[in-house]
C-alpha cells in the first residue's frame, strides 16, 4: 500500500529526535517490565513497536507521556527526555506533558458525550480557547485533521458513542490532536476495528506524520511494515532490535527479530 | 476416520432421543420440585405482603374520616360574658366548651346529674371548643346569634359511628306496642307478637356461660374435698383429723350450692319461656317507639320492663310504629353506653351527625386526643431531619467515595478504613442513637429532640450505605474514560469531576435515595435522642423540637384509643407512599440513565 523503504529514506534524513531514551526501566512491583531501553525517537517520522504479546511494548509507550504514573506499583527508571527535558523531572507536570504528548487507546473510548464535546474538552481544559468561536475552529481543525469532519459535520451534537467503531476511534484520534500534541501515542489503535476501518486509520496515520511524531504499538506485522518508517522490536522487556522498518522485514541483524517476522516465535 | 464413525451399528451411549433414560427422568423431577419450592416461596411472601398492607389499610379506613356534630346553638353574649367589640384576646378565652355542653345537656333533659351530664359532654371532643373559639375571634359579629357550627365529635363518637362497638340490629317485629310508666319510671313494655323470643334465646344463651364458670368453681371445690380427704386420713392426732374433716364437709357444701346453682341456670336457659333479667354482660335491647328510646331491663317473649334513655311520649298504646334495636356487644364491652346510642342515633336521626373527609390528619400535628391529632408535625419533622441528612450525608459520603476510589492509595490503612465503611453498616441503628446521645448533644449542645439532632444521627447511619453504593458506582465507570480524560491532559481531579462523578451519578443517586428511605422510616436512634417527645406544635426549622412519622406512629400505637390506632396505621400508609415513591424514583434513575459498558 504505502512504499515504506522511500518515505522512511526521506523521512529520517531531515527529521530530529523528538524523544532520547536512554536505560530505561520499568518496575511492576517485583516484575521487571522493561529492561535497559534505549531508543531516540524521531520527529515527524512513524514509530512502530512490534513484539510478542507481554513483551513490554504498551508499558514503554505509556512511561513517554507518564501514564503509567497512575498505576501505583509502577516504577520507572532511566532518562527520558522529550526535547532535551527530562519527562521524570520532579517539576514537570505529567498534564503539561500529556498535552504535548497525546495518546490514542486500543479500544475506542469516547467519553459519552457529543462529538463537539469530546474534541472540545481537551482545548477547554488547558485554556486554549478564548471564546466559543476558537473553539469552534479548533474541533473543526481537530476534526479534519482526524478526516471525521466531512462524516460528522452536521451532527456534532450527537453522542460520540453513536459512532461507528472506527469513527469513534478517528473521533478519539481528533480528542488527541486537538490540544496541538506534538508527539502522538496510539497503543493498537486498529485492533478493535475492522479491514476497512484499519486502512482508514493506516491513511491518517500516514496523514499525521507531517504534523507530529507517532509512536505505534501494533500486534500487526504488515501494519507496521504498511505505516512505520521505523520499527522497534521488543520482546520479554528488552528491546531487540531498532531500525528502518524495511531493514527489519527485510534484512533483521537479530535472530530473534527474524524469528518473530517471520512468524517462528509470538 | 474416528471409531464412532468406523462403527455405526454400535448402541448408541445416550439411548433415543425421544425415550427419556431414568437418570434424566429424576433430573427433571429434581428441577420441578426446584421451580415449585420457587413458586411456592414467593406466593408465600406475596400473601404475608397483602396480609400486612391489607390490615394495615382496613384499620387506616377508620382515621381517613371524621364525625362532625351541626347542632344549632346561640353564641349568647350572657353566657360567653363577651360582645362582639371585646377585644380578641377576650372572645378566645370566652368558655365556649361550657356553651357546647349546655347545648347538647338541653337537648336531652333525661340526662340529668353528673355521671349523665359527663356522658352527653363526652360526645364531642374537647378541641371542638377552640375550633369554635376560634371561629368566633375571626368572625365577632356571630356573638349573640344562633349558629351551626360543625363541632368535632370525641374519638368514642367517632368510633361509634365506624361501628367499632358492633353493630345496631333491627330485628323485624309483628307486634304492636303497648308501653304504660308507673310512678318509679320503670316502663311496663308489652307486644302484640312475640317479637322479643329470638332476643331472650340470645340473652339466656349466656346463662349456659354462667353455668360452665359455676361448675368450674364447683370441681375445684371438688379437688378440695379430695385433698381435705387425703390429709385426714394422713393426720396424727384425732383433733388434727377432725379439723379436717369439717373443712371437706365445708367444702362439699360448697360444691353441692354450686352445681345445684349451675343446674338451675341450666333449666332456665333450657326453658322456652320465662323472664331475664338484663345487666351489663348481656346484648343490649333498645325500643325506639314514641319519638325516644327505651331500654329492656327485663324480657319475656313478649315483653318486659325497661327504662326510658331519652324522651318518650308516654303512654304508648297499640302502636305498629316502633323498632327494636338490638347491640351486638354487651354494654360493658364498649366505651359508648346504651344511654350515648341513644343519644347519638337521636341526633343521627335528626341529621345533626356529619362524616366527612378527615383533613384534620394532614392538617395537624399531634394531639393527646386521637380525633384531633394529625400527621402534619410528624411529616414536617421527618422532612427537615431529611434535609439535614442529606446535606450532610450527600456531600460527605460522595466525597469520601471519590477520594477513596480515586485518589486513596491502596495500602494497609485504606483497607482497613474500607472493611470498617462495610462493617459501619452492619452497626445497629440504636447504636448510632447513643452515639448522637453522647456526642452530638452531651459534647457539642446540639438541642434535643431537633431535626439537626436527628440529621446528624442519620448522616452516620446513612453514611456506610452512600459510600459504598457510591464507590460501586465509580468503580463501575470503566478505567478507559478516565485514561482518556488524563490522555489529553486533564488532571485527575479534572478526570474525577467531569467524567467519573457524571457517569456514576445515577449509582450514587440510586443509593443516596435508598439510604435516604432507610433514615426516613428509622425509629430506634431518634428515640435515644428525644425526638420521641410529645409535640403539638409544627417544627418551623431544623433547630425547634420535632418528632418524624415513624416515631409518631410508635407513639400512636401505644395509646389504647382505637382512634390512635387508626391514625397510625393510616400514618404507616403515608409512610409506606413515601418509601415507594422514593424506591420508585431509585429505580426509575437506575433504568433510564444506567449505562452499560
């Protein structure tokens, strides 16, 4: 669908790193979920993170905008640094940084209230809009961006849980992009859609790269080959291997990695 | 290829489908029997439920209406010793209770000396007199004119008229009557028919009553003998014997009189015809016949001797205009002499007697007259302790809901403070009631027996239940809407406040009105606190002394008016309207804004 090998080539050329990783850790209480991560994260670029089921790729992405805080046996350790800050810094609010780094969930999660409301919120919360007006052009803005606007331009009184699964998960999508993130967080935003949902939510994310940088969680193979320019493969905490997506499906210097590709272990 | 397949011919494990095998047979049975002790369960609780609500409506009939007596009578300025331009403190103080009384001891002129004269004012409630008051005080220029002012009859009138001493029989009569007087006032009453054999049979039937209480007494005379006996043939000295022995001849004596007395009842009762003598223990027999009533002291078949209750036109002669009336209980069982039926009926038949709707129980509020007192105090009582727990209990319990739900870390303390939420409400109500004792009134002052006192109590007890329908309601709120709250930056409180709390609401409410339903019918703790007190008075705010229904309705129990037990079961039935319609409410929120997740 996508020619991965020319948008990466392109891509990682200009681009900078957004986030640097450096021996990260992550504790479940006794379990050590994360295990000496380092991976510097490049801006406007597609990230994918791949691994068997457990493997730590969802905890990973949760400690960059510190949404694991809200798990209280969760420790992390480590640098992490999105643009040059450090995201654990005592003095660093995890909502000023979740505004920066937004975040889309695996299942659908709407809250139950209008489409306008659900886009709305987040702009409202952190004041960026002054009048109803502002915001009326920033959940317009949010909505195209999230290609929803045409679908529910006539209806955004209805409830957001009205929607169908993968415009709610769009919807979502537009929630996230409407406080201005620069960083975009999507654990298996496809995985409770369908085909045609998941090529819609494919395109967007390809949409979405010239804005932002997005860092991907999927179980899919093909959907990481289809949207990242880079791909991480993680498995049991440790993070295997991370390169141009098409050096990995195409050329993995792991064992592990190719195993895992090419369907031997997962 | 599997073996089932290989082998078709083979008997198959499970028998045919259609012939069902003994082990599926006894299944069935066993899942019957189940659904019957099912059916059977319910039908049973569903009759003990229509028993309780059916007897507690047909009692609360007797308190929905009231009796009203609209004799006319003249505010005469002499007797009330005020004129119209008196001042208004004056006319109120006037003695109209007096006035009432002279009016209806008038009426009947037969009711002469005290016990009588106490009788006929009996008939109409003491607060008929303020009503009347103040009527007056409003309206001065009724001074010295004839009025007719509905007077609110006694609870004994009330009940009378409820039928709740029996009923007033009218026996059909052939005869005609024949009533001479004589000098003693005694009345010689005489029928045409026998019209008074049925009434004597009723009458003599209670001799056989007398009769078996004779022979009781006469057995254990009997048991006497056989000891005296036993101890006479058990005595040492000849003296001891002899003493004895005159003590059984003593005794034997005695049981002779009493069978030879019961035996003579026996043939009396036995007899078809002969006299009776009427007293308190027996039906009463009643004439109305020459504009009054007369009461049977004696009967005979035909006849007998009687007393005039109220005015009669003497003598009576061959008259086929009269009615025999007869009571279905005996005048020492009611509250209402033969003298006050006659009274009553009299007025009745004069139109002077309303029933109408009894307002008064909505309107009022307590009184130490069960004809006069009302649910108002109560229910305003109840209403204003409802406020305060409430505003206490609301607020406090979502909070605490939230804080431990949301923000508590969980640790060994949390839990701890957790399991003893769930333990609070299992605590007994009263303890909360020494609780609020000890506490609230001792250590803090608050007034006894006010709703504020009350509230208080009922916040704790109400707490427990709020706070866990409350946290079962936020739990229910899937993680997901707040990850997505906090995924585009909001704060936890933000996430709490504008999409937990939200969505639980109707959980909390749910519970906040269940628990709410539970304090409104709580007696026991507002007992320890004084709200049990008498109060006539409306509470006007959360600070004045009250009493709310269900301490009410245990106080209206406790009295032995019927009319308090009326009024309390027809209170138990507001009471019961408001716990439903708050169940009701409960459930409609739960059905139109529960959401599934």
């Amino acid at each position: 669908m996508y020619d991965t090998s020319k948008t990466a080539d392109s891509a990682t050329e200009q681009m900078s790193t957004k986030f640097h990783c450096a021996d990260v850790q992550v504790f479940y209480g006794e379990t050590h979920a994360i295990k000496d991560v380092n991976v510097d994260i490049q801006d406007k670029t597609v990230t994918a993170f791949i691994g068997p089921s457990g493997c730590g790729k969802s905890t990973f992405l949760r400690c960059l905008n510190r949404m694991n805080d809200t798990i209280d046996v969760a420790r992390v350790q480590g640098t992490i640094l999105l643009d040059g800050e450090d995201v654990y810094d005592a003095r660093v609010d995890p909502v000023q940084l979740r505004a920066k780094v937004g975040m889309v969930f695996q299942k659908p999660n709407p809250f139950p209230k209008s489409i306008y409301e659900n886009v709305a919120y987040g702009p409202k919360i952190h004041g960026m809009a002054r009048n109803k007006a502002d915001l009326d052009v920033i959940v317009e803005r949010a909505l195209r961006r999230a290609a929803l606007w045409d679908e529910v331009k006539d209806r955004l009184d209805a409830s957001g849980t009205g929607l169908s699964g993968g415009q709610q998960q769009r919807l979502c999508i537009a929630r996230a992009v409407a406080t201005e993130p620069e960083v975009l967080l999507m654990d298996e935003p496809a995985s409770a859609l369908d085909p045609i949902a998941t090529s819609q939510i494919e395109e967007l994310i390809d949409e979405l790269r010239q804005n932002y940088a997005v860092v991907i969680v999927t179980h899919s193979m093909q959907q990481a080959a289809r949207v990242s320019q880079k791909t991480a493969f993680f498995h049991l905490g440790n993070l295997v291997e991370y390169d141009d997506t098409s050096k990995i499906f195409t050329n993995p210097e792991d064992p592990r990695t190719e195993s895992y590709i090419t369907g031997r272990i997962g | 290829m599997t073996d089932a397949a290989a082998q078709p011919s083979a008997a198959p494990a499970h028998g045919s489908l259609a012939g069902a095998s003994n082990r599926l047979r006894q299944r069935r049975r066993a899942q019957t029997r189940l659904k019957a002790y099912g059916i059977a369960a319910i039908a049973f609780a569903l009759l003990a439920l229509a028993t309780l609500v059916g007897s507690v409506v047909v009692k609360a009939t007797g308190a929905l209406t009231n009796t009203h007596f609209t004799y006319e009578m003249t505010l005469s300025t002499e007797a009330l010793g005020v004129t119209p331009e008196s001042p208004p403190e004056e006319i109120l103080r006037a003695p109209y209770g007096d006035l009432i009384d002279e009016a209806l001891e008038a009426r009947f002129p037969l009711a002469t000396g005290r016990t009588a004269r106490r009788e006929v004012d009996a008939l109409v409630s003491n607060g008929a007199q303020f009503q009347l008051a103040q009527h007056v005080v409003e309206n001065p220029e009724l001074l010295g004119q004839s009025v007719t002012y509905p007077l609110i009859a006694s609870d004994r009138t009330d009940y009378y008229f409820q039928g709740g001493y029996g009923d007033l029989l009218t026996p059909e009569v052939a005869g005609r009557l024949t009533v001479t007087g004589s000098e003693d006032g005694t009345l010689d009453i005489r029928s045409s028919e026998e019209d008074f054999a049925e009434a004597l049979q009723t009458v003599k039937q209670s001799l056989y009553g007398d009769a078996d209480r004779l022979r009781e007494q006469a057995a254990r005379q009997q048991n006497a003998v056989r000891v005296y006996g036993e101890r006479a043939a058990a005595a040492e000295t000849e003296e001891a014997r002899e003493a004895q022995l005159e003590r059984q001849a003593q005794a034997e004596a005695k049981r002779d009189d009493l069978l030879a007395e019961a035996e003579a009842l026996e043939e009396r009762a036995a007899a078809d015809a002969g006299t009776e003598p009427l007293d308190a223990e027996n039906i009463s027999l009643l004439i109305e016949a020459g504009g009054g009533w007369i009461k049977m002291t004696e009967v005979n078949r035909s006849g007998g001797e009687g007393v005039a209750l109220t005015e009669v036109d003497l003598p009576i002669e061959t008259s086929a205009d009269w009615r025999f009336r007869t009571t279905t209980l005996p005048e020492g069982s009611r509250r209402v002499s033969d003298r006050q039926i006659a009274w009553l009926e009299t007025l009745k038949a004069e139109g002077a007697v309303e029933r109408d709707f009894n307002t008064r129980f909505f309107t009022a509020a307590d009184s130490r007259a069960p004809e006069l007192a009302g649910i108002r105090g109560a229910l305003v009582g109840s209403f204003w302790t409802m406020m305060v727990t409430f505003a206490l209990a609301f607020p406090i319990g979502v909070l605490a809901a939230i804080y431990l739900e949301e923000f508590a870390p969980k640790n060994r303390f949390t839990n701890f403070i957790e399991v003893n939420i769930n333990n609070l409400a299992a605590v007994p109500s009263i303890v909360y009631g020494l609780l609020g004792l000890a506490v609230f009134i001792n250590v803090f002052g608050v007034p006894r027996s006010a709703p504020l006192a009350g509230g208080l109590v009922l916040t704790l007890m109400t707490l427990p239940t709020i706070i866990i329908a409350a946290r079962a309601a936020i739990k229910a709120v899937p993680p997901s809407i707040r990850e997505a709250a906090l995924g585009v930056g909001a704060s936890k409180m933000q996430a709490s406040f504008h999409h937990v709390l939200p969505l639980a609401m109707p959980g909390i409410l749910t519970g906040t009105i269940i628990g709410m339903a539970q304090a409104l019918g709580e007696t026991a703790p507002l007992i320890m606190i004084g709200m049990v007190a008498f109060i006539v008075e409306t509470p006007s705010g959360i600070t004045d002394s009250a009493t709310v229904l269900p301490v009410q309705i245990f106080r209206w129990y406790d009295f032995p008016e019927p009319g308090f037990e009326a009024r309390a079961a027809a209170a138990i039935c507001v009471l019961l309207t408001f716990l439903i319609a708050m169940n009701a409410l409960a459930i409609f929120l739960r059905k139109r804004f529960e959401r599934r997740w």
